[in-house]
C-alpha cells in the first residue's frame, strides 16, 4: 500500500491529499508539505545534503542539518 512522506518534516500519510492540504513547519519553500518520489514506506531514510541516515524519518528531520543549502537548515530526505 503505497505511503507518502514529507521530504522536510517526515510526517507520512496513506492519503496524498492528507499530507498535501498541511502546512510544513520546515519546507523552506513553501511551507507544506512535499511527498518524497517515493511512495513506499523506506527502510531507510536519508538526508540529500548531509547523508545523515536513519530508520525513522521523523527523528532524522527534526534534527539540524549541517550541509543543507536553505536558510532554516533542514535536512532534506533523498528518494
Ligand atoms: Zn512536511
Ligand atoms: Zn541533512
């Protein structure tokens, strides 16, 4: 069943719609969430800047990201 993630917070949802419509605390863009390409629950996650991994998307996002580009310094998952 397909799952989708938010690449900047890691909420997930089974309803695209449900993670679409909220807002995102930490998309620098514009401050809703964004799905990740991938719609499958990962067995990992990682972050496109720093490379920092982990099995819990939510615990690897709400850190700081050392290497990320954007100005509030998200980690950005990859995938
Ligand atoms: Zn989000
Ligand atoms: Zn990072």
């Amino acid at each position: 069943m397909a799952r989708y993630t938010c690449k900047w917070c890691g909420s997930s949802s089974r309803e695209l719609l449900y993670l679409t419509n909220g807002r995102c605390s930490r998309n620098p863009h514009t401050k809703q969430h964004e799905p990740m390409n991938a719609t499958e629950e990962l067995s990992r996650y990682s972050c496109k800047w720093c490379g920092t991994s982990s099995s819990n998307p939510l615990s690897l996002t709400c850190g700081q990201c050392r290497n990320s580009p954007h100005p509030n310094k998200a980690h950005e998952l990859l995938g």
